[in-house]
C-alpha cells in the first residue's frame, strides 16, 4: 500500500494530503442521484444553516481575541485523563454494552460483541498543518494501537476534528472496516483504505456488520476539507443497533426537529453520544447548546428520560468563546433539572450505561469558577416539539 501523495493541481502548487480528495466518476453520480443533493450541493433539514454571518466576523474575532475570556478557554492545571489500559478493553462488559470517551467526539463502543470507534482523532492538531491548528487541551488517553482489533470505524462528516488523516493511515494498515457518509469515502481511499472496506451511505441507508446494523441518519452541519469548499460530501449522525442494545453518535448537528423522527425509527437508546461543544450565537444552526443536546437526547428517546447522555465534541480542543468547561458544567446542570442520567467520564474512562454511570465533575479541579447561567428562556420540561430558545451567552461568564 502506498501513503497517499499531495497532488500537483498547476500554478496553484501542491495539494496537502490531509485535504483529501474530491468525489469523482460514479462517486459523483451517485451524490448528484441523493435526494439530499440540489443545486449542486448537499441541503441541510430545515433550510441552510448559518455558520459566521459575514457582518459578524470583526465582531467574532474581538470575542476570541479577548484578554479577559482567553484565560477561560483553556485549563488552569494538567487535564485528569484516566489511565486506561489494554486489559480494561479487552474484558467484554457485564452488560453487553461499554462506551470509553477518547474526548472531544472519539466514542470507542463495545455492543453486543462488536467493537464500533466513532470519529477517532488521535492526532495532536485538528488541522492539516502540523504547525498551526487547534491544540489537544489534553492528550489521548492511550495508544491508537492499545484499543485492540475495531470491527468498524464511524465517521459523522469530513472536518478535520472528526476525519484525522493520521489516524486514518493508522487504521488502514488494520482489517478494520469503515462506514462514511456519502462522498467521504474519497478522502478515505486516497489515503489508502481499500474500496471494499468501505460503506458509504445516504442519509437512512443502513449497512450490516457482524451483528450490527449501522444506520446514518440526519444531521444539521455542513462538510469540507481544503480552501475550496464543494459541498460534495455528507454529513450524518448514526444509529447503531446490536441484538440487545441501542446506541446513537450525534456527530456534529444544530438542533432540528427530525431528532424526534430518528428516536421513533430507531430508538428508544441505551445511550446516546450527543454534541454538546463549540457553540456560539455567531453560528446558531451547526452546533447545538447544552440545553439543546439535552433537548435532542429527550426528543431522541421519545421526549421522555429515558437512557444515559454522553456529553461529547467538549473538553479537548478550544473550537469557540466559550470557556473549555462550560459544556460540561451546563449539561450537568441541565441533566440534574430534568432527571436525566448525564455520564459524565474522565477522558479515556471506560463505563457502562447499564451500571455505575461517572457523574463527578472532574473538570472543575483545572477550571476556574463557571456561572450555572445555563438555563433559557423555556425550561427544558417544554413540550415536546418546541425548540428550546438560543442561550444569551452575553455576560455569562
């Protein structure tokens, strides 16, 4: 096998490799037949969502540039990463099911048998420059090798946070197979995984593997990888279905109303792993707030308590004003108000949500103080099918 190549693109220079490649030939064809794809782009559920309005842009870069906030953005003391081992992993759960949070949005799960790796980022920057790029707050709990033999790698969307080139090369050289959204498949071929390791899937196309049945589903976000942004490849979220239990990654979504139709088709979960991190009143419909994932696992599970939340993409890389553990503080919060379990595990702490769930808020040992001002205008017990109102983070800190 050959690593993969920047490729010549004339006067315009060389390409790097972690951009990866654009869909072609029937690749394409089949991206142009989604009933997702119109005007020459893939179309999120309930219109296009707002990353940075322009006009903003100043204002978004005072924000992040502030003295007074910075301090906040990152941890005051060393990351408690829990020490896991080989030998954690490679006992099967009591419960048939075990998740361990690699932090940011890498979920190794062990269901029914089968070992499913969601969105492995094992890489020191989430970039493709090794020399510019967002830090690791903490590092990776243990060796990419040390997780032992993977049934299947999950991939939610393209972004460098969630489809790390190194990992990938690493995980090419294994027997591992690969369920992508439509169009990343490209990336992962011209980095070197062979074709017949890939599924690659529509929003609601399923694929099985071993036991296991692998759904994509919707997502609200948008994709892309290199200075020209094409659109050409798909986001998703994931359910995942074994013989006994339920699982569902998030991967990186705004909050929508079709999390209602998701838990009704493939719910209720015995976990779900939904993104919590990253938000910001400057792009409202990508990234959801606390109160909004929390919102997403009730309408997931039918509106009702039900499962245990996985709080994740938080925690281990600085991607927006907000302080590093406010994500993890207001879901917390949130989770007592509504009685629901909110797992809350040190980076690389294996649990099952079957059993003792983690709670401690390990984070506030390298935080400064957080203000609980998490809560918006309607309370997270509003019926189901409202959208809980945007948090005003102005002057929360």
């Amino acid at each position: 096998m050959t690593g993969p190549r920047s490729q010549s693109s004339g006067l315009r220079g060389l390409r790097p490799a972690a951009f990866g490649a654009d869909p072609g030939g029937e690749r394409m064809a089949r991206i142009r037949r989604s009933p997702h794809f119109k005007d020459g782009v893939f179309q999120n559920p309930g219109g296009t969502a707002r990353t940075v309005p322009s006009g903003s842009r100043r204002d978004l870069a005072k924000v992040f540039l502030d003295k007074q906030q910075r301090p906040l953005r990152a941890p005051s003391g060393t990351v408690p990463v829990h020490a896991t081992t080989y030998a954690d992993l490679a006992r099967p759960p009591a419960t048939g099911l075990r998740l361990t949070w690699m932090g940011h949005s890498s979920v190794l799960a062990e269901i029914d048998g089968h070992r499913v790796l969601f969105d492995p980022v094992w890489g020191e920057r989430c970039s493709p420059f090794p020399f510019v790029g967002p830090w690791r707050l903490h590092p990776v709990p243990l060796p990419l090798a040390a997780l032992g033999p993977v049934d299947v790698v999950v991939i939610s969307h393209d972004h460098y946070d969630h489809l790390d080139m190194p990992t990938i090369l690493a995980l090419a050289g294994t027997d591992t197979l690969f369920a992508v959204p439509l169009g990343v498949g490209a990336h992962l071929e011209h980095w070197g995984v062979a074709a017949e390791r890939l599924s690659e899937l529509d929003w609601h196309e399923s694929t099985r593997v071993g036991g296991l049945t692998l759904t994509a589903t919707p997502a609200r976000h948008f994709c892309g990888r290199g200075l020209r942004n094409t659109q050409h490849t798909l986001w998703a979220s994931w359910a995942v279905a074994g013989k006994e239990h339920r699982i569902y990654h998030s991967g990186d979504t705004g909050y929508f109303e079709g999390f209602k139709d998701i838990g009704a088709a493939h719910g209720p979960f015995d976990a779900t792993m939904i993104q919590i991190g990253a938000y910001s009143p400057f792009w409202p419909d990508i990234h959801m707030t606390p109160e909004e994932g929390l919102r997403a696992h009730l309408d997931l599970q039918g509106g009702a308590p039900h499962g245990v939340l996985l709080p994740i993409h938080w925690g281990t890389f600085n991607l927006a004003p907000h302080a590093w553990a406010e994500p993890g503080e207001w879901t917390k919060d949130a989770g007592d108000e509504a009685g629901q379990p909110v797992a809350l595990p040190r980076p690389g702490e294996p649990f099952e949500p079957g059993g003792k769930v983690p709670g401690e808020p390990w984070w506030r040992t390298v935080s400064r103080p957080i203000a609980h001002h998490w809560r918006a205008a309607r309370p997270v017990e509003a019926p189901a099918g409202e959208r809980p109102a945007d948090l005003d983070l102005a002057g929360d800190r």
